[in-house]
C-alpha cells in the first residue's frame, strides 16, 4: 500500500481545507443582542429570577478588570468589565446539591460546580466554525465570542443550538454535510441514559440531570412520559422545590402545570429519522435532546 499522497489528493485536501475555512464562527452568531452579564457579587436568587424573566439558561459573570483570573486561566475583558466564568442552571443545581443556603451565596461561588464552567469557553469572531465546534462536540453548550478586530463590538454567545441551526439552514456550508444529514439517526446516538421515576425523590433526580444534562422520566411500568432538563427549574421557587420534605419528579411537573394532564409529553424519534429531521425537531421545539 503506497504511502504516498498523489498531486490530485494534495489538491483535494486544501480544496478541502480552504471550503472549511470560509465559514467563520461570526457566521453562525444569530442576531441578537450582546452577552448578559451580571456582577459576582449577585445573589444566586437574583440570578435565577434574571434567568426565569428573560428565558435564558445561563449568564455570564463579571467583575472589576484585573481583580480576578477567570475560570480555567481564561481572562476576557470587554467594554470595561472582566468576565470570569459564565453559570448555567444546571450549575446552580450542582451547587444547591451541596449548599442549603445557596440562594443567599454570591454567584461567583457557583463558577466551577460543572465541568464545563470550570473553564471560561471563548472563541474568535473570525475563526473557522470548523475547528470551534471540537468543544461543543465533547458537550460545551456556549462559548463567549470576541471580536479581536473591534474591542468596541460587545461580546456574543455561540451555543451548541446556534451550529445546529446554521448547519440545517447551510447545508453546503461544509464538504459533503448534505449527505451526512440524511443518515439515520442510529449512527450517532448516544448510550441509554438512567431515567428518573414519577416517583423519584427530587434531589436524586437533579443528581441525574447534573450528570447528563437531560433525564428521561418514566412511570412505574417503564414507559417514558416526560423529560427532566434545566428548563424545568428556572427560577427561584422551582429550583428551591428540591428542599421541600419528600418532594418528588412528580411534584416538580406537576408544580410546571395546572394538572397531571398538562405534563409536557418527551419529544421522540425513531432510529431511522434522518439527522436532518431530528435536528429540526430539536430547532422548531426549543430543545437539546430527543428519546
């Protein structure tokens, strides 16, 4: 078997490698406005009623410039403010796991409760989309984005969704995507995910959801009737639901509706969906994840 690469192959692959390059990360950034940031020193509870009245499910974390080194060594500085982390819902989970108190605790403390924000995720405007997403391939959610070129343009947030949607609606955007999208879901599912019971006490259910980022949730017989994700606990009253005595999964879904009925049925796919399909469904219904 040669080893050698043919003049034709060579001029494939930086073919190849300059149609990769043209995508930027900017080209994915969706148009809306600049980061949300908020002080360390701000209450958890504060924090998660910002979460729950703009619909977010994270936010970043800002202090005076050159007071503090960011999550993971990362310093980012933009109009003033230095950011040092950025906390998600599923972080304040993790965090009220181990802290009663966590609602009066400075959200700073919270940076670091995940893997994912024991580092500050950032990325260039102008880098190649391609070699930014390894990152959110191995389960980063979001990413800051800096312009280096205008350190007067605010900063923005790429999350995993953000790629999704810009794939779907750029299906040449990259050599040969079109053909991976119609391939069937089956090839990229991922191992079986331990579910959570109706019946489940609460803080073992967010213990899951901290874990995996989604819990399917089953009754008694086994078949899936809802999901568990962080959506469900924005907001202080909800997230605290975990500290009611004997509180359960069933609690918890029916405190989210008027009655047992109006429970959100789990979105589902089939292991012959295309990816295309699949991803489209996430995109229409708001979600990460499907069963």
């Amino acid at each position: 078997m040669s080893h050698f690469v043919t003049t034709q192959k060579r001029e494939d692959i930086s073919e190849w490698f300059r149609t990769i390059c043209k995508v930027t990360v900017g080209d994915a950034i969706p148009d809306v406005p600049g980061v949300l940031s908020m002080d360390r020193k701000t209450p958890v509870s504060e924090v998660l009623s910002t979460l729950e009245e703009l619909e977010i499910q994270s936010v970043a974390i800002s202090a005076p410039p050159n007071s503090y080194i960011g999550a993971g060594g990362v310093n980012v500085v933009s109009q003033g403010q230095q950011i040092i982390g950025i906390v998600s819902i599923i972080d304040v989970l993790a965090f009220s796991l181990k802290n009663n108190d966590y609602l009066t605790r400075a959200v700073s403390e919270v940076i670091g409760s995940t893997n994912e924000s024991l580092t500050l995720w950032c990325e260039e405007s102008k880098k190649p989309l391609y070699f930014a997403m390894e990152q959110f391939i191995k389960g980063v959610h979001h990413s800051l984005v800096q312009n280096t070129e205008d350190p007067n343009v605010p900063l923005k947030y790429l999350a995993q969704t953000d790629i999704v949607r810009f794939l779907i609606h750029n299906p040449d955007a990259f050599p040969a995507l079109e053909a991976i999208l119609v391939q069937p879901v089956e090839v990229v599912t991922t191992c079986f995910v331990t579910p959570a019971y109706l019946s489940t006490p609460l803080v073992e259910a967010i213990a899951l959801l901290v874990e995996h980022g989604a819990v399917p949730v089953v009754n008694e017989d086994g078949i899936v009737v809802s999901n568990l994700s962080a959506s469900d606990f924005k907001g202080k009253s909800t997230t605290d639901l975990r500290a009611a005595p004997g509180a359960t999964v069933l609690d918890l879904l029916r405190h989210q509706a008027n009655d047992l009925m109006d429970i959100h049925a789990p979105l589902t796919v089939t292991r012959n969906s295309s990816l295309k399909d699949a991803a489209t469904h996430m995109l229409v219904n708001h979600v990460h994840r499907l069963w």
